[in-house]
C-alpha cells in the first residue's frame, strides 16, 4: 500500500525517486541506444523484462495450482495418513488463513524493503514449505507445513504484478495483464487435473506427495533466475508496517475459524462460542485501533475510509460471502465424488474440466464484451446462473444418487462455470470504481484479503453444514448416501449465498468506468494511478506511484 497523495507531491516524489535511483547522465538518459538506456527494465528495448514476466507468472502458477491441487488428493491423504475430518478442513483451511492474514503484510514489506527482496524470500520459503509437505509423517506435521506454505505465499503472492507494474511502461501493461488472465484460468484448469494424475500415478510409491514435492524443481528454478532476471523496486514513499494491526487480524481470525472447524468433532465446547463470541471483540478493536493509527501517522493496515464509498463496501460484502460459498462448495465437492460416489482421484479430476473451461470462457468474455455494455448485470446474471447450477445439481444428485455420471453433471457445472467466470473477472474493476485513485493499491490488497478470509471462513464452515449432517461411526453401506445428503445440504447454504451475493451487487455502480492502460480513468488521464486489475484477482497491492527501480 502507499500513502495518499494529491497528483503533484505524487510527481514531485517520482521526480525525487528516479533522481535518486538513476545516477545516469542526462546524454545516457537522452540516447535510448546507449548501454545505460538499454539496462533500464523499463525501456522497451530491455528483453530481459520478459524473463522477468516468465518467472513470477511461473510462481503465481505455483500459487494458483497448490490452492486447487491439494483437494483432489484429499481421499489418499485420508487412507495414508488417518487424517480426521478436522485435520481435512485444516490442510486447506489453514493455507487460506495463513495467506488471507499475511496478504496485505506482504506488500507492505515489499514496498519496504524491495519486491524482488521479498518475491525470492517468499518463492524459496514456499519452496522449502512444500518438502515440508511432501515429506510429512502425520497430519499434524502436514497441517503445520500447509501453514507455513499459505506464510510464505503471502510474501511472494503480492509482489507479482507489483513487479509488472515496475517493469513494464504503461503501453504494455494491458498485454501483460491479458496474460496473467490467462494464467489464472489456467491455473483452475490443471490444478485438479494435475493433481489427479500425480496422484493415480503414484509416483515411486509416494501417493500423494508428488502434489507437493513437484514445486520444488519450479521453485529452484524460479529463485535462481528471479536472482538474475527480476530489477529492484522499491515504493518512493513506503508507509510503516502496522504490527498491532496484523496481530489483531490474526487474533480474530483464530478465534473465529479455530472453534467452526474443532467444533463439532469436540462437541461443542462453552470455550468455543466464547472464542467465536470474544473474536467480534478483537475485530471491533481493530477498527478503533486502526481509526486511531490513521489519525496519528497515516499508515493503518487497512484504510477504513475505503468504506465509505458505498460501491466498496459492497464489493467486500461480496468478495466475503463469495469466498465463503466457494470454500464451502469446493472442499465438499471433492469429498463427495471421491468419497460419497467412490471416484478416482483421476476421474474426479476430469469431471472438473467443463467447469474450468466454462470459467475461462466467461471470464474473457465478460471484461471483453459484456461488461462495457450492460455493467453490473452482467454479475447479477452470474449470480443467477450459479443458482441454477446448484438448483440443477442438487436435483441430480437426489434422483440418480449414487449412480450419477460425469457427463450427468456436465450441464449444472457448464452453469456453475460461466456464471462464475461473469462474476469473478470484472468484481474488482467495479468494486474499485468509486475509490479514490490515491487510494486504488490499498483498497486492491484490502479485496483479495476479505476473499482469501471468506474461503477460509466456509471452509471452516463445512464442519457445520456437510459433517454435521453425515454424523460419526456410519456402516460402509450408509457412508454414500450420508455423502449424497451432506452435498445436497451444502448446495442449499451455498445457492442461499449466491441469492444474498445477488442482492448486495445493487449496491455495485450500474455501468464501469473507462480506464485507460495506465491505469487512470477517461476523467483524470494524468495520474495514471488508476485500478487495472485482472480476472476477479488481485495478488497484492498495486503501486500508485512510480517505484524506484535498482539493479
């Protein structure tokens, strides 16, 4: 995050910055062919950009496949380890917490202290988290290693398009960013899939552990050529880390989502809704705390002025309550065709593919064309289709049971996948409509972080809406139709998400604004400070000043 700033301080600090960080003559900066000139990372002449691009859209890909990758290998976790249905929730869960918690810390630090200090800090920790994963001897060990992984991600994770945006010139951003579009519907795509076959290959006896030990060739490789290809940067004015701030979020969120996910598994405990209860406390400390921090030195880790732009609050009230219908529906999704149906992890993983596709497909065509013409409508129509997914595979799994196919579920997840790629790809281009541009690197870390929360919050839910209605100590001959219910029943709280989602995007701005590829919108060309975002997913803070680039 940076620090407000009207246009002409903006200036005069990129003026400073440049000064300070390009020791070149003035006659090297005026001879774009000179081997100065050449060395600059943002000099369109200066190839090594590209390698730059290659490497952190590899760990963005990392990131992406290890989200989506882990709940197909579910089932094998389960036989090779005797990991509970509590251990289950928090392989997953804890990785979201983790990454969700860290998330706005991470750009901070990298402004800070540099983002390719920090992007090779994050890759080689995350790197170093999955042997950890791989190796694991028990569930605890694994949970632990998940932990960290989620850690590490929220260093690396930020500073991805922080490195575009310091890399390449405005003209180019939008090529860039069509790309790392791509990635991410690529990522939805092999993640599940890649994660069948390691698995049904069982390769060298491991079962699942290639899911993980498969990062570390990739994570070798990203360190040893983000070393030599990856330029400084720096933000010209970078804001203290607030420490209280990231401590209360954290507090908060433990103590919330540690009780939904032991629950139930411990019966219950007073301790428990004592800790749900006590969490609404830390969280109301947080907002006084950082109002307070605000006043005194400007540098709050979430800037709560953002809400009172009416079109932000509802954006995180949807970003929330989407990550909360999508972590309950994923997880449960998985349990159900390998657990409840007895699928392979292979065949599982197959049956995503329409899915994806669907996903990707919708979402390029919503930025592309649907979107500048009908705005909000377009969400509110993904919403919709989304229900009529879930109100369509709810009926499958009810009438064919357990003898329900994959081209059976191709229709409702053809649904599912396009009214999620309407709503994923352009929320965040809406939600950052009415932000003030000053404000636009902030509110970007501030969304991806509520989303990271909400997946981790349903996931910690599933304790309550799918193992709650399977119950404990069930015969082999009941465990599948217990599945079959316990997905039914999870469809409905996620379709009943998905409704109140769809009343909330009223509150969205009913048309986009027009920005340009600097970044700034059609009313203030000049700042080029503006909210270009790609696919739904922002990874991290966007700089709105120019960094100081070093070599």
């Amino acid at each position: 995050m940076t620090s407000p700033a009207s246009p002409r301080p903006a200036a005069a600090a990129r003026t400073a910055s440049t000064e300070q960080a390009d020791p070149r003559s003035s006659a090297e900066q005026a001879d774009p062919h000179s081997s100065a000139a050449q060395a600059d990372p943002r000099s369109s002449a200066d190839r090594r950009r590209w390698f730059a691009l290659a490497i952190v859209m590899t760990a963005a890909f990392m990131d992406l496949v290890d989200v989506t990758i882990v709940n197909i290998a579910i089932p094998s976790i389960t036989e090779d380890t005797g990991a509970s249905f509590s251990a289950i929730q928090w392989i997953t869960a804890g990785y979201a917490l983790a990454f969700a918690a860290g998330l706005i810390t991470g750009g901070r630090l990298g402004d800070i202290y540099g983002r390719k200090r920090l992007f090779l800090l994050g890759i080689a920790g995350f790197t170093i988290a999955s042997a950890l994963c791989g190796l694991a001897v028990n569930p605890e060990m694994l949970v632990a290693s998940r932990i960290l992984q989620g850690a590490t991600a929220s260093l690396m994770v930020p500073q991805v398009l922080s490195i575009v945006h310091a890399t390449f010139p405005a003209h180019e951003r939008g090529k860039v960013f069509g790309l790392f579009g791509a990635i991410v519907g690529l990522g939805a795509v092999s993640g599940p899939l890649l994660g069948a076959l390691l698995t049904e290959w069982n390769l060298f006896g491991l079962e699942w552990r290639p899911i993980f030990l498969i990062n570390l060739p990739v994570g070798v490789a990203g360190l040893v050529l983000g070393r030599k290809f990856i330029s400084e940067s720096k933000a010209p004015k970078a804001l203290r880390l607030d420490l209280v701030g990231v401590a209360l979020v954290t507090l908060g969120l433990l103590m919330l989502l540690y009780p939904l996910t032991r629950g139930r598994e411990l019966g219950w405990p007073l301790w428990g809704y004592v800790s749900m209860a006590g969490s609404l406390l830390v969280f109301a400390v947080l907002v006084a705390y950082e109002a307070r921090k605000a006043r005194l030195d400007g540098s709050p880790l979430i800037e709560l002025s953002l809400f009172r732009v009416k079109s932000f609050a509802a954006g995180i009230a949807v970003q929330l309550t989407f990550g909360v219908g999508l972590g309950i529906f994923f997880l449960v999704w998985t349990l159900y065709l390998q657990m409840g149906l007895g699928w392979s992890a292979l065949k599982a993983g197959t049956t995503g593919i329409p899915f994806s596709v669907a996903v990707s497909v919708a979402a390029g065509l919503s930025v592309q064309k649907l979107v500048p013409r009908f705005g909000r409508k377009v969400l509110q129509a993904g919403a919709l289709l989304m229900i009529v997914g879930l109100l369509l595979y709810m009926g499958e799994a009810g009438h064919y049971g357990q003898t329900i196919t994959p081209w059976q579920m191709i229709p409702p997840l053809l649904f599912m996948g396009v009214g999620m790629g309407l709503i994923v790809a352009p929320l965040t281009d809406a939600v950052l409509s009415g932000v003030p541009k000053e404000h636009a690197g902030s509110a970007s870390g501030l969304i991806n972080t509520v989303q990271q929360m909400g997946t981790a919050l349903g996931l910690g839910l599933v304790s309550v809406v799918f193992f709650g209605a399977i119950g404990d100590d069930l015969a082999p001959d009941a465990l599948g139709p217990a599945f079959v219910d316990g997905f039914q029943r999870s469809l409905w709280c996620v379709a009943g998400v998905l409704a109140v989602i769809f009343l909330v995007m009223f509150a969205l701005p009913a048309a986009p604004r027009v920005h340009l590829e600097g970044g700034g919108d059609a009313e203030d060309p000049g700042t080029g400070t503006g909210t270009g975002t790609v696919g739904g997913a922002v990874p991290g803070d966007l700089p709105t000043e120019e960094p100081v680039l070093t070599r």
